[in-house]
C-alpha cells in the first residue's frame, strides 16, 4: 500500500474514534440527567453532576420581602409581623392617648339600695340603668374612653369607687345619683360640686333624707380643700345641658361635702337626675326614653367641657 492511501486510513480511524468517544459523553450526561423518563428536580441534578466533596448550594429565598426564612427542622422561626400591623398598634394607642377617659359613678348597688321612690322604684337601678346608656352613648361616638365604676348590681364602698377612679386617672369623674326629699311636690335635677369652703362660697343644703341616709348621709366630708381646677365649667356645662332637656330646681348648680367629691381629684360633678319622692319624676325616670334624654345631655356636657378646654377630638359635633 502506498504512503499516501496508508496516510488516508489512519485519517480515518483517528475520525472514528473521536467521535466515539463524544458520543460515550453524550450518553453518560443523558443517564444523570434522566431516570427513567422522570424530571429530576434542579438541586438533584446539581447533586449528582457535582464534583466530588463539593458543597450543595442553598436554594435562593422568594425574595428581600420573604415573610417565612428557612429553617432546619426542629428549630423555632421567628415571625416578623408585618409593618401595616404595627402601624395600626401605634395609631390605635396614640388615639387612646388622644381621647379623655370619662369615669361614671353609678350611685349606690347591692344592699345599698339609696332613695327609694313612691312606688317602689330603687335609685340603684335608675342609675344603674343610665349609667350604661351614658357609657353606649360616649362609645358610640368614638371620641371618647368610658369606665364605669360598676356594671352590675353589687356594693362598691366609697372608698373602692374613689381607688378605681385614682387608678384609672380619668379627665373626669361623673357620679349619678337620683334624689329624695320629705316633700313630695320637691322635683327637678341639680349638679354637685365639692364645696370650696376656702374661698368663702356659700354651701347649699346637702339632699339627704331617711330613704338615702345610708348613701349619701354617710358621704358627708368636712374637709375644706378648694375643688379641682374644672370641676365649676363642668358643673356649668352640664347645667346648661340638661336644662335644655328637663326640669331642675331653683339653683340647679350646688355645692355640698361629698366624699365621693372630695377625694377624687379631678375635675368632678354629681348629677341628681331628679326627685324619686315625687310620682311624676318617679314615672319619668321609669322610662328608658326619660333615661336616655338625660344620658344626651350629660354626653352634650361632656363634650361641650372639652370644646371649651380647645381639645382637638372631643368637641361636639
């Protein structure tokens, strides 16, 4: 054979055999990459096609904002709450802060069952009753915080309405009360502030008689400390309120030594909603509609203290 034609074969050979060796490769990266017509996920097909003692790479997180980190079972993740919820946690107590907290007095409760009417009708469930309708009404207008000194029909001491209200620290401490009197044609409501002996203002008579001696005879103080920087506006708002609605006495704005009064230490008033011993009042505060005209002009009072104080939420609407 000659040099040429023997050059031409080996050419040849080389050829086949390079191109059986490509092929070999070919095959190998098909069975890694296929089993059996199946997918092979991506972290496998890593695993299997890496070198040697290389380390598997961690899959990639959905993004910066992933709510849920991976973790390694058996361990504790921490989930971060979401920015919008912690803004809504910051407005809603910076609004607390913003809105008064107004503490009502409901006279009397339990055994102590204060004045009792013509017919029968309890103090301790009149205010009772308006209390809670005070309550509904404040909420509802949302400018406000309520808390009630009780909600149910059970004693709370003197002394225990004058703690709850110390440690609630309200703007302002309501106490309501129905009155009662030797005579029966005596009717009409008035407002309570404590006395301020100090000053030399003149103190009206204190209401008391034998159906509430045990309430209000017993809340009888002699102290003579002026009263709290606002208690008069309230006591003139609220005046000015429920005599647009209802009837009150001669001198509808009084002073007296209530030790529910004397030792609050806040702006404070005690509300007589009217005369139990009188038939007609004693009709009028039967009625839920009677209730709830008295509870409007207490709210309108309570707004109008704060308008007048220039308080950017609580004026009236």
């Amino acid at each position: 054979m000659t040099p040429p034609r023997l050059y031409l074969w080996l050419l040849v050979l080389v050829s086949l055999l390079g191109w059986s060796v490509v092929r070999g490769s070919a095959d190998a990266s098909t069975r890694l990459t296929n089993t059996g017509g199946r997918k092979v996920p991506i972290a496998r097909r890593q695993a299997m096609t890496a070198p040697v003692g290389a380390k598997p790479s961690r899959p990639r997180k959905a993004g910066r904002h992933a709510t849920t980190p991976p973790s390694r079972p058996g361990t504790a993740v921490a989930i971060r709450k979401p920015r919008q919820a912690l803004r809504s946690d910051v407005r809603a107590q910076a609004t607390a802060v913003r809105q008064p907290l107004i503490v009502i007095d409901a006279g009397h409760g339990g055994r102590d069952c204060g004045a009792v009417g013509t017919s029968g009708l309890l103090e301790k469930d009149v205010t009772l009753a308006t209390a809670l309708e005070l309550r509904r009404q404040l909420r509802t207008q949302g400018r406000f915080r309520v808390e009630l000194t009780r909600t149910t029909d059970v004693a709370v001491s003197l002394p225990g309405r004058i703690a709850r209200a110390r440690t609630l620290k309200p703007a302002l401490f309501i106490s309501i009360h129905a009155d009662a009197s030797n005579d029966p044609k005596a009717r009409g409501a008035s407002v309570y502030v404590r006395a301020d002996t100090a000053s030399g203002a003149e103190i009206t008579r204190l209401p008391a008689s034998s159906a509430n001696a045990g309430a209000i005879g017993h809340a009888l103080s002699r102290g003579a400390r002026p009263h709290p920087v606002g208690s008069a506006l309230l006591q003139y708002v609220m005046v000015d309120q429920l005599g647009d609605d209802i009837r009150l006495v001669r001198d509808p704005a009084r002073q007296a030594h209530l030790y529910v009064l004397d030792t609050v230490g806040v702006p404070s008033v005690l509300v007589e909603m009217g005369y139990l011993s009188n038939s007609r009042e004693e009709r009028l505060l039967r009625g839920k509609r009677h209730r709830q005209v008295i509870s409007t002009a207490i709210r309108d009072a309570i707004g109008d203290y704060f308008k007048e104080l220039g308080h950017p939420r609580a004026g009236r609407t």
